[in-house]
C-alpha cells in the first residue's frame, strides 16, 4: 500500500532571534517535531535567527524544507545553503503567495515586521475564502497575547465578518500546536 502524500506547512517566523531563550528553544522543538511527523516545511529561506534555527531541526529530523527568497533579498538575507530546495521569486509579494499556496496550513512563530505582514495576508486571504488553510498562532512565552487580545477585540466590535478563532488555533507551546496540527491533517 502507497503511504498518503506528505504534507507542508508554510511557517513565518523572525529572521531575529528575539530576546528570550523561549523563543529558540520552541522553535527547535517546533522543528524537530515537524521532521518527525514527516511534515514538510516552506518558509522565507534565511539562515539567520529563528528561520535558521527551524530549518536546521527539521532538516535533520528528516523535513523536506523550501526556502522562498525574493531576488532583492539574494545575500542581503543570508540564504540557507543546505535547504532541500531553494526558489527565488521576482518580489516580496510572489514570496508570500508562494509560501502559503504551497503551505497545506500555516504556523505563526514570534517576528517583527516581516513575520507580521506574512501572517495577516495569509489570514486576510482566508477571510476572503481565497484559501481555506489554517493557522496556528505558537504564543511562546507569551508572546503574542496582546495581539490575541487585539484580534478578540476586533470580533467584539464588530469588525470580523465571523469568530476570529474560526480559521486560527492558538497554542502555548509546540507540542500541542503539532498534535492539533497533525489531526488538522488526518494524521
Ligand atoms: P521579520 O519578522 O521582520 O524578521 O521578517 C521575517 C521574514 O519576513 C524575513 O525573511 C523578511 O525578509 C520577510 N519579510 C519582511 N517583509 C516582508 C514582506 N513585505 N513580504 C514578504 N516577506 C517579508
């Protein structure tokens, strides 16, 4: 019997690591269990910060991982160079797109701007049933409960146009995020 096809999750995460030590060491688990559970993984591409520790863990629990990287951000962003596939893109825009189309689901790791952008376009195309894929918010450390917050209060006054927990799932930490994920997939 053939074994079901894998699956790939798109994960937007900081190209910083961030002040706390939470935020690596969920993510090096986040990547281990991803190799783990056979599931892929698409992502900007960088070998810095908390992209460069994702794709080293799973890489070596066995994930097929894919960098997206736009041309303007070629050396600029450090691009991994032991990705299994590294796809370069004409901008910015066609590098998001590219990452969640080719995500069965999505994962929110701590970031700054960039992280911040590529979250909600995925969540907003969601909205706008352009795709239908989920995505999990990791709160490491608590690290984006103000933004929970912010998006329970945009429901509350009436901004959504249904219940913002609808098409996100929030975990506090990675072992949990990948169990409902891996259900989310049938797995
Ligand atoms: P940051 O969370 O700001 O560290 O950025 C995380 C990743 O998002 C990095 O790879 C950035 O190059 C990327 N990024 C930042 N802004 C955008 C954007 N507008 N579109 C696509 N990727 C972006």
């Amino acid at each position: 019997m053939s074994s079901p096809p894998r699956k790939r999750v798109a994960v937007f995460c900081g190209s910083k690591s961030g002040a706390k030590t939470v935020y690596s060491d969920h993510v090096a688990t986040l990547g281990n269990l991803l190799g783990e559970n056979n599931i892929d993984i698409v992502y900007g591409g960088s070998y810095k910060g908390l992209m460069g520790v994702l794709a080293n863990h799973a890489l070596i629990k066995g994930s097929k991982v894919t960098g997206i990287i736009p041309e303007v951000l070629i050396n600029r962003e450090h691009q991994h160079e032991g990705l299994t596939e590294l796809i370069i893109t004409s901008d910015m825009h066609q590098r998001k797109k590219t990452m969640y189309e080719m995500g069965d689901a999505g994962i929110v790791l701590p970031g700054g701007f960039g992280t911040l952008d590529e979250f909600f376009e995925m969540l907003t195309w969601n909205q706008l049933s352009i795709h239908n894929k989920k995505i999990f918010i990791l709160n490491s450390g608590g690290f984006y409960s103000r933004l929970i917050e912010h998006l329970e209060f945009l429901e509350k006054e009436e901004f959504l146009h249904d219940q913002v927990w609808n098409r996100l799932e929030q975990h506090d930490n990675p072992v949990s995020l990948v169990n409902s994920l891996c259900k989310s997939f049938g797995n």
